[in-house]
C-alpha cells in the first residue's frame, strides 16, 4: 500500500513538473518555497507548495498572489526573530499581474497528495450554540489563540501571531487539508511547534468547521 501511495504521488507531482510555468523560474519562487518534500528545508522562507492545491482555494491564491498580505505577522519559523516576534526577513512577497497570478494559481492547483482523501467535512455549517461551544475548546481548551489571530463572536480580531493568521481560513483554506492537518501533521511537515492533539473524529470535524466559518467579511 505504501508503495502504491508513493508511485501515486510521484505520478501526480511528475505531470505538475511537467506544467511548471517559466513563471516560477522568473520569479525565483524557489529561493523560498519547497516544491518537492525531497527538498532540503534549510533556510526556506516560506510555506511548502507542493500540496497547495490541497490546501489553498484557487481563487484566493490568484488575489493574494495579485495583493500579497502577511498571512504570518511574526515572520515564518525559519526568520532568526521568529520567537521575538520580530522578523527580520522583511522581503515583500512579489505581485503577479491577474495574467500572471492565474497562471501561477492554476499551477500551484495541481499540486497535491494524492493519496488524501476528498469530501471528509461536508459544507453544512456550525448551528450557533455548536459554533460557541466549539469556540470554547478551539481557545480554552485546546489553546489555539494563543498563537493564532481569529476572529471572535463580536467579529474583531484577537489571538496570537506565532502561527499564521485564521482570520482569512474559510477565504484562504480548504475544508479536508484543515481535517487532515490536524489529524496528520507530520504528512505536511515534519518539524512544526503546533501541538500534536489525539482527538476523535467528530472533533476534528468540528474544529475544521469552526476554522472555515472565519472569513474576513465577518469582521465587524
């Protein structure tokens, strides 16, 4: 099965290869993102791409990559200030032109995990009272704002910036890579500072749910 599982993956990112737009050579997309898990981490600067298309949604790739935002306010866990909450890789992410950024979205789209299962968080939304009594473990049980910015029940934000922002998470995630990051973190990235929970499943789900129902027109 594990065999399978790798050829399946090597099958998936060998046709992105193929497709890889001269885009990301130009603009050096490499100097700070991995693209392959065989990649060294050394100093990379920025997020793993190579399941993007598991985790990010096309249409706020192809924004964000136009109007680059900080998505981590104290700078990305390899920055030397990183625990000082003072980064000192200040380089600005570069913005694409819409031709541009469509091209790079619909590249980065395709790259995923295949072996990840789809469909695990259906779209049905959290009741208001299962909302707040999942809020309650998300920040005190489980201590996610304490290094997460969300946005709380009177739509203003608060939280932490050692982990990157979720103010954006149901503009900027999706559903299933959320579940299955909190179920297998060690499968995106082997070294990470957020805690490893053993939750069930109907939790997960909730947590996931509670996490997609932040967007930033919510904010009051």
């Amino acid at each position: 099965m594990k065999i399978l599982t790798s050829l399946l993956f090597i099958l998936a990112f060998v046709h992105s290869a193929w497709a890889t737009p001269e885009l990301v050579k130009e603009k050096a997309c490499g100097q700070c993102h991995r693209f392959t898990p065989d990649q060294p981490e050394g100093n990379i600067k920025g997020p793993d791409l190579f399941y993007a298309g598991n985790k990010l949604r096309k249409e706020w790739l192809m924004n964000y990559l136009q109007k680059p935002e900080p998505i981590r306010q104290a700078g990305y866990i390899t920055d030397p200030g990183f625990l000082k909450a003072e980064p000192e890789i200040a380089v600005p992410h570069p913005s694409l032109n819409e031709e541009e950024a469509k091209k790079m979205a619909d590249y980065l789209s395709s790259l995923k995990f295949a072996d990840l299962p789809e469909g695990v968080v259906d779209s049905e939304p959290l009741s208001k009272g299962k909302r707040v009594r999942t809020k309650i473990k998300f920040e005190r049980s489980y201590g996610c704002s304490s290094c997460h910015q969300t946005i709380n029940l009177a739509g203003k934000i608060r939280g932490g910036v050692s982990g990157p922002s979720l103010v954006d998470a149901g503009n900027r995630l999706q559903a299933d890579w959320v579940f299955h990051w909190l179920t297998q973190q060690k499968k995106f990235q082997k070294k990470t500072r957020m805690p490893v929970f053993q939750l069930e499943k109907d939790v997960v789900i909730l947590l996931t749910k509670y996490i997609m129902s932040m967007k930033k027109e919510n904010l009051k």
